[in-house]
C-alpha cells in the first residue's frame, strides 16, 4: 500500500455494474482543481464547501463524457479531512471508466483499497477502531450487526478505551516520577490506590473480553448443526425452520450424504444452519465421508442441535449418543452448547420428555418437543435457540467487541495488568511495575491506533474495498 498520502488519489466508490448512478471520489490537495479543469457548469475552485453542482464532465478533446452532479468538500470538512469531490455520475461503467482515466491521466492516481477510511485516520478524523467499524458498517447483514457496526463507529468502543488508558497514563505518571527520583527513596504512587485502579480497569476490561463471544457471534452468524441418527427428520426440521423445501427428505435412512449450509435470521441474529449426514455404523464409503463430515461440523459448532426420533428412540439410546458423539472436543478446546429436539410427537403424542432428562446433560431447559413435517413448535424452537445464544439481551446494549484484535489486545493489555497486581502484592520494584504498566497501555493503544505500525495498518485497510 503506498504512503503517498499527499498524492491526490481517485476510485469508483460504488459497486461494480450498471446502474442509475455511479460515483466517483477524489481526496487529496489537487482534487478540485483536477475535476475543475474539466467540469463545465460551475468554477469549483471558487464555490463554497458542502456544496453540490451542476456540470458536463468533457475530456481533453473537448467531447462530452457525461452529465453528472459534483459535490465538493473543502478540507478540513469531508470525510478524509483533505480537498474532496464527489461525482454522481450516470452509472455506465463505460462512463465511470473512462472519467477514472481522464482525472489518473492529469495528475490523480488509483487509490488503493480502503485508502480514503485510510487518509481519515491518518487525519485524525477516525480512530483505528472507528476506522475498522466503517468496515463493518459496509458488510452488516442485519439489524445488530448494523448497530453494533453504528455504536462502534460513533465512538462507543473507543470511547471506553481511551477513558481506561488515560486513567493509567495519569497513575503511570507518578510511578515514572518515582523512577527519576530512585536514588531518594521517594513513592510519589500510593500502592492501595494503584491497586484499586487496576482492579476496577481489569473489571472493565474483562466484562469486553467476555462480551466478544456474543460480538462474535453476532458478527459471523451462529454455527449451529442439525445432527441425529438417519431418518431422525434432520432435513424436514431444516426445512421447517427456513420454511422452504431447502433440503430433499426421504423416508430411505442416509438420504443426506454431505452438508447443506443455509442462514435464518432470528431477532438480527444470523444463524449459519447446518444439516448433517445422519450419525450411524457408515453402510458405505461415501456414507462414511459424510459421517466424518458431520463429527467435523460439531467440533466446530457453536451451537448443537440434535434431533431424535421420539418413536424410536431410547433415553439410554440418546444418552449414549450424547456421550459417543456430543462430547468437547479437547483438542478444539470448544464447548457447544446443546438443543435437543424430541421430533415426530404427531406419531407418538404420549411420550414423556421427562423420561429422556439426565443430569447434567438433558433438562426442561434444552429439550423441547415438535413434529417437523407439521411445523409443530417451531417458533418455540427458535426462541430457544435465540435465548441460548443471547441469555441477556440486555448485552446487547453496552459496548461490545465484534473485532479479533480488540480482543487479542484487550486480552494482552488485561494479562499485563494481571502481572502489575502479581508485582504489587510481592513488593517488586517501581521500575518491574512501570515495565507491565507501559506494556498494559501499549495494548490498549493498538486498539485506537495511538500505537501503530505501517504493517498493521495495511493489514486492516487492504481488507476494505477500493472507494472506501
């Protein structure tokens, strides 16, 4: 990714194809008067900032490219804090091309992908998390993805970070004074103070950690596998809950050989539905692939949902497929969290759930009845699997990390503080404390970018597309 950042750079900032409208932004100190030169309607060089105009875009021969709008922005005041303008053109990509090459051809260049979010940052007009959240706005799917996307590019999340930091900057302060003065014997810091403050900044800290797994979730989707024994009635459950005819069913046993994989939004909550190959002794090769495949699936799954057939099914039978097939994985170190579906009531009303509870493994709390070929509870299936994934949905309304290296860093950041505590209490010296506090702030100043390096920040903003 280039450094230039005082190159006037250029890109089509909306997706690619035809369309009504097409638009194309420029950033830089040159960018009004590039388009200037060859905007006929209004001198852009002398209007007002936020201001939008009416023109004919004309190459060097003089030939009419299009009619298009130019809004333009006066530095500081646009998004990148540089001299900005934006096209609104007719949405040809012929069209759009071909003005891109008229403005590189007299002294703009291709912007690199995510450079403008890139030049903000730069700027001072978004903070790398704020930075990074504009990502996320882009790809939200619904509507929590696209709150929490909103909440962290408004500040929310940063907000809460620098409040930390800067509360551990001030107390630092003191430690480092302590330092200069360390042939007097002088303790500027007092240490039940300093201890209080980093037990409340832990406090802080892990209450984010712990709210990645729904930020996570809430991001990516909920893996969450549909497994059984053959002919269980896995795929007419998948079916139920998409309510669409997604997936063949047959009363042949081992009609599903692969996965099947579709999404059903929940409440904003995507959940990644995954049919499985039924769970039994393989009858063949291409079976035995399958049933590898599903064992897969529920290593990675976060949530697992497991059907059984209420007319066929022992409570010893489903206890010991629960224990054969259910298990943690260690290696994977993950722990789904388990649904159980007693399938096909309509066939055998009289069954008893209570029969098939075991403790610790199957209560009132994850089984619930239904017959999937008549839709029978599967509204009351969904609540269940949005209540095991969402226990309070008050969490939803605090600040909550979504991004893997604000928690790889707020990890980081709580571990060092952890050793500060380890310090304190042992009555280590002030230079061994000041070495774990330095260490706690450099993690939390990855987040906002107050610490940064140029790999790191072409690592994020090569991930954004061209235009933004």
């Amino acid at each position: 990714m280039s450094t230039e950042h005082n190159e006037t750079i250029v890109a089509i900032a909306t997706p690619p194809g035809q369309g009504a409208i097409g638009i194309i932004r420029l950033s830089g100190t040159e960018a009004i008067r590039i388009v200037d030169t060859f905007f006929f309607g209004k001198n852009l060089e002398k209007v007002e900032g936020n201001t939008v105009h009416y023109g004919k875009i004309k190459n060097e021969n003089d030939e009419m490219l299009d009619e298009c709008m130019a809004s333009v922005f006066i530095a500081p005041r646009s998004y990148t804090k540089e001299n900005s303008v934006e096209l609104s053109c007719h949405g040809s990509p012929y069209i759009l091309s071909e003005i891109v090459k008229l403005f590189i051809r007299n002294g703009a260049r291709m912007a690199n992908p995510g450079e403008f979010t890139m030049r903000a940052f730069l700027n001072g007009q978004l903070d790398l998390s704020q930075a990074e959240a504009v990502a996320d706005l882009i790809a939200s799917e619904n509507a929590s993805t696209h709150d929490l996307a909103l909440k962290q590019l408004r500040g929310g999340f940063s907000n809460v970070i620098k409040e930390l930091r800067q509360e551990l900057i001030d107390f630092s302060a003191l430690i480092e004074l302590e330092l200069d003065f360390g042939e007097e014997d002088v303790e500027f810091a007092d240490r039940s103070k300093l201890e209080a403050l980093v037990l409340k900044i832990k406090g802080v800290m892990q209450r984010l950690i712990a709210s990645f797994q729904y930020g996570n979730v809430i991001k990516n989707g909920v893996s969450t596998v549909i497994a059984g024994r053959p002919n269980a009635g896995k795929s007419t459950l998948l079916n139920a809950l998409l309510n669409e005819d997604r997936a063949i069913v047959s009363d042949i046993a081992g009609t599903t050989r692969d996965t099947i994989e579709e999404s059903l939004n929940i409440r904003g909550i995507k959940f990644r539905l995954i049919d499985t190959a039924g769970i039994r002794q393989a009858q063949d090769s291409i079976e035995k692939l399958g049933v590898a495949k599903t064992k897969e699936k529920i290593d990675q799954s976060t949530l697992i949902v497991y059907v059984f057939d209420v007319t066929e099914l022992k409570p010893e039978d489903l206890w010991q497929d629960v224990d054969d097939f259910l298990q943690v994985n260690e290696e994977l170190k993950l722990k789904s969290r388990k649904i159980f579906v007693a399938n096909k009531m309509d066939l055998n009303p009289y069954s008893k759930l209570e029969s098939f509870y075991k403790e610790g493994m199957i209560s009132q709390d994850n089984l619930i009845s239904a017959s999937a070929i008549n839709k029978m509870n599967i509204e009351a299936l969904k609540d269940l699997l949005y209540q095991n994934i969402i226990e309070n949905p008050e969490m939803l309304d605090q600040t909550i990390v979504v991004n893997n290296r604000h928690f790889e860093a707020l990890y980081n950041a709580d571990n060092s503080l952890s050793k500060v505590l380890e310090g304190l209490k042992s009555g280590i010296s002030a230079d061994l404390v000041a070495m774990d506090i330095r260490q706690s702030l450099y993690s939390l100043g990855e987040i906002t970018g107050v610490i940064s390096s140029d790999d790191l920040l072409e690592s994020i903003f090569s991930r954004f597309c061209i235009g933004k």
